[in-house]
C-alpha cells in the first residue's frame, strides 16, 4: 500500500541484495578498492570480513565483476559442503572432463589440483570463491590449504563474518594455509553515511529526490540500527508503513519509534546476532500461541532427501525461506539460495515465490 501513497515504483528496502540499489559509501568504497588491489598483488588467500547485514555479498558481486577478465572464477554459495564436495564444486565450476567425480578424497584432491594448475597455465588464474565463509568446517579448510600447496597459480577468496568471540578466534584464525591471509574489513555505516544510504534507496525506488525523513528520523534510524544497511532497511519498510497508515507525507521520529514495535523488529535484531550453527540444517522462528498446528491453515513440510527436517503451520501472512540469517526460515541444505523463496498465506491460499 506505501509504495502507491509515497509515489514509489520499487520497493526501497527490500531485504533481498539488488544492484539497482547499490549505494557506494567511503566505507563500501575502501573496502572494494582495496579487495581489488590485494586480489592483483601476490598474495594468494584474502579475506572480506565484516558484522552481519552491511552487504558483503552485494561488494563481493562487484569486485567479481570487475575483475572478470582477469580471473577464472569459481564460485561457492552452500558452505555447508563436506571437503570432498567442495572439491567435486571445483569440478563442475571448471567443466572439466578430466577429473572424476568420484568420493576418493584424496584421488580427487589430487585431480582437482592438476586441473586447477593446468587451467591457470591455460588462460587467467583461477579464484576459489566462497560466501559465508564462516560456516565452513574445518576438514574443508583444511582442503584449501592443500589445493593451494598444489595449485601454486590458485587464489582463494573468502567472505564471511568475523567474530572473535567465535571458538578458535574467528574465521581469519581458523583458515589453515601455508601463508597469512590478507584481511579487509567491511564496516557499518556512519551517521552520515547512513542518512545518504537511505536517501540514495528513496531516490532510486521514484521518491523524486524528496526529503521523505526528517533530522530527528535519521537520528533515531542510526540509533537504533548502528549503521547496518539490514537493519536500516527492516526499520524504514515498518516505518513507511506506519506513515502511510498515518496519512503522513514525511517520517519523523515518531514514525521510526512507531516501527521499533513492528514485530519484525525483534526478530531482525535476534537474527543480527545470532551466529548460526555449522551442523545445522535449519532455524525456525518459535510458534507463538496464535500460530499452533491446529489454527494453521496449512503445514509447511521441510525435508531433505529422504529426512525430514520440521513441520511449520502456515497462519496468515509471509515467511521468507533462504541460508541468509534475515529470513524468518534459515534452511542450510545444499542449492538453497541466500533468499531462496517467499510464502505468503492470506485467507486459505498460500502463494509460493520464487525470489532469483
């Protein structure tokens, strides 16, 4: 309903990574500067590192675009792999028919490599890629550590959050290689920068440039969200809404209090903090007292293979599904997509939507 009363022809906070939207502030600016500058020098292992919600992946898209024509890419999205399937990845990324795909670790360790070197002697050096970094175990990071002893031209680079209250020190202490990697750090907005952010997303939804938030708004926003793109975007959605059942025609700080009560809030802060599980294969919400099986109007099944993960009533209204921590259903199971899909339940229909 908001997009119609403020003159929008996007939605201006999405939760979902949209280039469209990509806003590049001196803190995004740096970091991607200097991500492309260390994956040109020698050093072989470079880690982008930062706290949940400030747009690692959207960076990481730019920098591999960048860089294109100077890398052979492959790209890993599940973390959530065994060694062995990271290496059978390598091999479906490379479409090489040299190497079988069988489960001999050590064999296919070995092929992986030879391949891995051949390709690099062939045309641009290849780049292992994985988002997420920090769920990997350590048998697989372990593994990169001998395909880069075996594949001298290869280059991994990682992206994940660092926490060093994480068991072993974090994701830059646990990567096990010959060499120290190169770490950059992506950090939340500032003030200012937040501000800019959100007038950046205002003016590229169709807001006409127009001055939608007040001082007072912005203050509160950077209050209550620290500077974190995620953050900001779940707060401003619930706050429009509120203007726009308010009838007003600018947000103040009245309204960005008012979204502090939207029950999505709560949530959006829990999950900010929550640091998932590397054994776990999915993260569901608590039923409240209004959502039992039996008021439900239908059951969400969740399996994988032949096990079955969990059960989840259907009430009314939207749940979002994907690995990403800001999805009310966090399924970590291989092809899942960071915002895999949507379900969204009113009356007696459920609407499945494939969200990329």
């Amino acid at each position: 309903m908001y997009p119609q009363f403020f003159g929008f022809h996007k939605l201006p906070f999405r939760l979902r990574p949209d280039p469209d939207f990509l806003y590049s502030g001196k803190e995004y600016l740096q970091a991607r500067a200097a991500v492309i500058a260390v994956l040109r020098s020698n050093v072989r292992v470079v880690l982008l590192l930062g706290p949940p919600g400030v747009g690692k992946t959207l960076l990481l898209d730019d920098v591999l675009h960048e860089v294109s024509g100077h890398f052979a890419a492959c790209r890993i999205n599940q973390p959530h792999i065994s060694a062995t399937e990271l290496l059978q990845a390598v091999v479906m990324q490379l479409g090489t028919t040299t190497v079988e795909g069988d489960d001999n670790h050590t064999r296919l360790l070995s092929e992986v490599a030879a391949a891995l070197d051949a390709a690099g002697s062939r045309a641009a050096p290849p780049m292992l890629v994985i988002d997420d970094a920090q769920l990997l175990t350590g048998a697989t990071l372990v593994t990169l550590g001998d395909l880069l002893a075996r594949a001298p031209r290869l280059k991994v680079l990682l992206v994940g959050q660092q926490d060093p209250q994480q068991s072993g020190g974090g994701l830059a202490a646990r990567v096990i290689v010959a060499q120290k990697p190169r770490q950059i750090h992506l950090a939340p907005l500032g003030p200012e920068g937040a501000r800019a952010y959100v007038e950046h997303r205002l003016t590229v939804a169709g807001g006409g440039g127009k001055e939608l938030f007040t001082a007072d708004a912005h203050a509160m926003l950077f209050q209550h969200t620290g500077g974190s793109p995620r953050l900001i975007n779940v707060l401003c959605e619930a706050a429009l809404h509120a203007a726009c059942l308010r009838a007003s025609g600018q947000l103040s700080a009245a309204e960005i209090l008012v979204a502090t009560q939207d029950a999505r809030w709560p949530d959006a802060l829990a999950r900010e903090k929550a640091r998932p599980g590397v054994d776990s294969h999915v993260e569901l919400p608590a039923p409240t007292d209004d959502e039992q099986p039996t008021h439900a109007v239908a059951q969400l099944l969740v399996s994988l293979r032949k096990e079955h993960l969990a059960t989840w009533p259907l009430a009314a209204g939207r749940i979002s599904i994907g690995r990403a921590s800001d999805n009310e259903m966090r399924l970590e199971a291989p092809f899942i997509s960071r915002h895999h899909c949507q379900i969204v339940t009113a009356g007696t229909v459920s609407t499945v939507e494939d969200l990329g």
